[in-house]
C-alpha cells in the first residue's frame, strides 16, 4: 500500500485504491437487471406508501384515454350526418339539407369529452409528479444516510464518480420512468385495449385487417431492438472511455503541456472520438428506423382498410363516418404498441438502475457503537496501542503486533519510507479502520467501547490533502468548531498565518472558494486548514505533512504556531522532511509495518541506525542500497 493512497481520505481516486481491496469494486451496472423480480420488490417498497395515488392516477389515465377513444366514432357520427345531408342535397330530396344542430351538439360533445380527457391528463401528470418525487426523497435519504454509516474502507474501494452517479443518475433515471414511463405504460395499455374494442363494435372484418399487421409490426421492433441495444452498449462503453481521456486530460494538463504530449493525447481523443461516431452513427441509425418501419406497416394497415372499406361502403354494409374513426383508430393502433415495447426496455433499465442503489444500500456498515459507550471529557492524551494487528486485505499483514505508549503532551513524530504504515496508523486511532486484534486506547479507554463522535472529536488533524468546501473562508474556517464567533475564526487565522493574505483578497473572509478552492493557491488552501484545526482547539493534533505545501518562510512561521497549539497536548507528526521533527520527543521509526527503532532525534543519530542513514540522505543524497529496496 502506497503512503499516497493512504492520505487519500477524500472521495477522489479509486483506481489504485480500488486495487488495495477493502470493498467491493462497483462497475457500471448493465441496462438489464440482474435480480429483477427481486429489485422490483424492493422498489414496490419505496412506492407502496402511494399506492393509493397510483390506484387514482390509473383511473385517471384510464378514463383519459377513454374520452379520448371515444372522439373518433363520435365524429363519424358528425361525418355520417354531413355525408347524408350532402347527398340528399346532390340527389335533391324533398327537404334535404344539412343538421347543423346535430352536427353543432355532436361537437359540443367532442369539446367536453376532449376538455374531460385534458384536465385528468393534467390531474394524473400533476399527481404521479408528487408521487415519482416523493419515492425518490425517500431513496436518497437512505442513501445519504447510509453513506453516513459506512467504512472509510468502502470510499477507498469506490471511486467517488462511481458512487455520485449512483446518487444522482441512476436515482433520477428511477424518478423519469415513474413521473413519466408508468402513466405512458398505462395510457397505451388502455389505448390498445379501447381501440380494439371500438374497432370491433365498427366491424370485426376491418378489425381483422388491422390485426394482419400486428406480427409485422412485433418481428420490426424485436429485430431492430436488439440490433440497436448491442450499438447502444457499445456507445456507452466508448463514451465513458472518452469522458475517462477527457477528464484525465483537463486534469493534468500542466503535465502533458510539461512534456510536450499534446500530440499523443489529441491522437488518442481523435481515436476514441472516431470510434463513438462509429458506434452512436449505428446506434442512432439502426433504433431510428424503427418509426419509419412502423409508419410503413401501418400505412399498409391504412391501405387495406380503406379498400376493405371503400368497398363495404359501397356495398351498403357500413357508413362513412364509421370508415373514417376505423382509419383513425387503426393510425392509432401501431404507436402504443410501439411505445409499450420501448417502455418495457426503460422499465429493465430503471430495475437496473434501482439494482445500482440497492448494492449501495446493501453494504456492510460500521460496527455500530455501544449504546452506554463512555464520555471523554478534556482528554489528558495517554495513548497506548497495545500488540496491534491490522491488515488491509486478509492474505496480506501490514501492522503486526505494533505496541506504543505516547504520554500525554508528547510530540510523537513517525517516520519511514513509503509504504512503512505510517498513516494507517492514524487510520488506526481515528477508527477510520477497524484492528484485526490488541488494543488501541485513549486515556485507559479502548476507543472501540467510545462512540466513533466521540472519539474523533478528541482528535484534530491537518493532512497534506487539503479538504476545502464551496463557501467563504469565513466558513471554512469555522468549520472547525460550531458557533465559533468572528473573533475567534480572525484569531485562528492569525495563529495559522492566513490572516494576512486573507485580507489582501478582494472580499477578505468573505471571499468565496469554488469547488475545488483553485481560487487560492495550495499553500493558502492548507494555511486556512491549519486555522481551521487551530479554531477545534482539539485535545490531541494529528499532523499529516502539514506543511508540505507552503514555503520555507512560511514553514518556519507556521512550526512556531503548532508548536504553540502543541503545547500541553499530545501530538502525532507524520512527515517525511525529517529536518521538520528534530524537537520530537519521541521519534518512531517504522518499517513494513513494525517499530524499528524509537528515540529523540539525537539518540536515533548517533545509534547510526535506519533512522540516521535516512536523515543524512536528505541531506547528502547518500542512498544505500538497503534504502532503496526498503522504498
């Protein structure tokens, strides 16, 4: 394990730690489900509170579409009228003419039905939005509250884009095919149902005409379907490469113009570029023929049906304006079955996407605390770590049988080179991980009988990752300790040495940082850190190459104020410039995962050990060939 993974304790990264083991990694999860009887229960779970409004949204739907139905055959009936007026007109008749009245009050009957069939649309949209909402709330609540509850071991193993489109995506894909896919699923189902009804009432001969078409129209979409679902897959996969190439791309720019690779990345895009325009062209291309292969069987449909009908027509058998609602019911026979078919591959990516959240759900959590777990009250900072073993895969030991005793107030430094399990160790004492066995104690109290709150409030730690979020510097800082006043945070920066540059911004305190804080240079990104650990006034400091980022001037500032701030406290320095710990009152000397040596800086030297070989490299470049292999 690298000392760079190991101060990663933000949500970045996740390639090299996904490789470390400690949680499963989480691929992109496929369009169909795996489970989907069994994610579908689960998700009836979520919706089951509303389905009192979904029972009214289908009546809803259902008598919708019916009115809707309805408008053609009472519009033949208009179109009967007309045509038999006209004709009488043609043929003159004695008293013939046109019954505008009827006409007038069968289009009153159509504006109602047709206004009807609009407001319960709305009413049925308006309320399966409260419900699709509603579910979605509920899921990612859980989810966010479990996130809460999981090992730091799962965000190691996860990348953070991974988890975060799980959130986000797969959760909003869930809230679309609720809000929209199911009222369209039910819409169509009622269609197909009523339009093969009210066909039938007009005549069960054009109706079989119409039907004639239905294998046709099932073969197109199954045929063309799975042709363009593997082209799809095969978009997805050579769009995330391209956001993957992109992403890296934009990230380290400094280094590929550093290097003079711009060359060789704009090749790579242009490949991975061309090979999506191939991949998406088929796509798009093969899934849009699928409307214009349904248009052509159902204008075959339209054409039997007029003939059939032109000659049932003629033949006495049938009226006009019942030939002209069969035409407009078989137009609109093709498209929901169409649109239930397409719906039928959202509803399997939605159960995917819900599959997606439920393995985040399902996650082993913390060992959760005790519930008559004690207090700490101003912790003297006695540390002990008694025959510790700790391992982050099972087949492969990183601390074994690790024994310490750090007094209270003591400067503890620990040293060693990469990879020695220097930082698991603070890992270790903030219950981030779990110990494989012994004992890890705080004052005399094992910290796993503490709650894990209560114990990480004891602790105040500054990491060479600097973690700073979208607010003012005002708020940053105050992170640090709830309620804490405007005095309080100046004084803090002032300690920290970030008082000066702060008001040298254009807003001061109030300057808002961006999302990634690259307003402000790394240097003054970790100053506002130290103030914000300088504000938790914390019992015990943990210290994390903290001043690997700034400047010597400022180095030499910023170790007068921690050696203030560590005053009476215990303190854990991790650093790898060794020159930085020579006050150390004890230094630790680790290697693969065991304490090789231990003392103050002078007593270390003139043993002449591991520990003096390393200090004198830093100075005179004299690497042995023990410490290279040792690196």
């Amino acid at each position: 394990m690298s000392e760079d993974s190991e101060r990663d304790y933000t949500l970045r990264g996740g390639r090299q730690r996904a490789e470390r083991g400690g949680g499963p990694p989480m691929a992109r999860g496929a369009e169909k489900p795996k489970d989907f009887s069994g994610s579908m229960k689960r998700l009836m779970q979520y919706i089951k509170p509303y389905l009192p409004t979904i029972i009214v949204v289908f009546v809803m739907a259902a008598l919708s579409t019916v009115f809707g139905i309805l408008g053609p055959k009472i519009t033949g009936l208009a179109t009967t009228k007309l045509f038999e007026g006209s004709m009488a007109i043609l043929h003159k008749k004695p008293g013939a003419g046109i019954d505008f009245p009827y006409i007038i009050h069968i289009l009153e009957i159509l504006l109602g039905l047709y206004l009807a069939s609009a407001v319960f649309t709305y009413v049925q949209h308006y309320m399966m939005a409260g419900v699709a909402q509603g579910v979605v709330r509920e899921m990612r609540a859980d989810i966010m509250d479990k996130l809460t509850r999981l090992p730091l071991k799962f965000f190691d193993a996860n990348p953070y884009g991974e988890v975060l489109s799980r959130v986000t995506n797969d959760v909003d894909n869930i809230s679309g095919t609720l809000q929209q896919s199911i009222t369209q699923l039910i819409t169509a189902i009622v269609t197909i149902i009523g339009v093969v009804v009210m066909m039938l009432t007009i005549s069960p001969l054009l109706t079989l005409v119409t039907v004639i078409t239905l294998p046709l129209s099932l073969i197109a979409i199954k045929s063309i379907a799975s042709r363009s679902q593997r082209y799809f897959a095969a978009q997805q996969r050579v769009l995330g490469n391209l956001n993957g190439h992109v992403e890296e791309m934009y990230g380290g720019h400094n280094i590929i113009k550093a290097f003079g690779r711009e060359e060789d990345s704009i090749n790579e895009f242009r490949s991975i570029n061309e090979e999506l325009y191939a991949a998406s062209w088929k796509a798009q291309f093969i899934s849009g023929i699928i409307m214009p292969v349904m248009n052509f069987i159902s204008n075959l449909g339209y054409v039997f049906v007029c003939v059939v009908g032109g000659i049932m027509v003629a033949g006495g058998r049938i009226t006009i304006g019942n030939v002209q609602a069969f035409i407009q019911y078989s137009r609109q026979f093709t498209q929901p079955i169409t649109q239930t078919a397409n719906i039928a591959n959202i509803i399997q990516s939605t159960i995917a996407s819900a599959e997606r959240v439920f393995e985040i759900l399902d996650q082993p959590e913390e060992i959760p605390d005790r519930e008559d777990a004690p207090h700490i009250e101003d912790a003297k900072g006695h540390v002990q770590l008694e025959h510790v073993d700790f391992s982050y895969k099972k087949d492969e030991s990183l601390i074994e049988d690790l024994n310490i005793d750090i007094k209270p107030g003591q400067m503890v430094a620990i040293v060693g080179p990469t990879g020695a399990g220097k930082t698991t160790i603070v890992n270790l004492l903030m219950r981030f991980y779990e110990i494989n066995s012994g004992r890890i104690s705080v004052d005399g109290i094992d910290i796993r009988d503490l709650k894990r709150d209560d114990l990480r409030s004891v602790f105040g730690m500054v990491l060479q990752d600097t973690w700073l979020f979208s607010g003012t510097i005002r708020d940053n800082i105050a992170y640090g300790r709830e309620g804490a006043s405007e005095e309080e945070v100046i004084r803090a920066a002032k300690a920290a040495h970030a008082h000066h540059f702060i008001k040298a911004l254009p807003d001061g305190y109030n300057t808002v940082l961006n999302e990634e804080a690259s307003n402000i240079s790394q240097g003054e990104k970790q100053l506002l850190t130290i103030a914000r650990t300088m504000l938790a006034d914390p019992d015990i400091l943990i210290l994390d190459e903290a001043t690997s980022n700034v400047d010597t001037l400022t180095e030499m500032y910023i170790q007068k104020a921690m050696k203030q701030l560590m005053k009476d406290r215990t303190s854990f320095v991790i650093a790898h410039r060794l020159s930085t710990i020579r006050n150390a009152d004890n230094i630790l000397v680790m290697n693969h995962g065991r304490i090789i040596e231990q003392g103050s800086h002078e007593q270390l030297m003139n043993a002449g050990g591991f520990y003096a070989d390393l200090y004198k490299s830093q100075f005179l470049g004299a690497f042995t060939g023990d410490e290279e292999s040792a690196g």
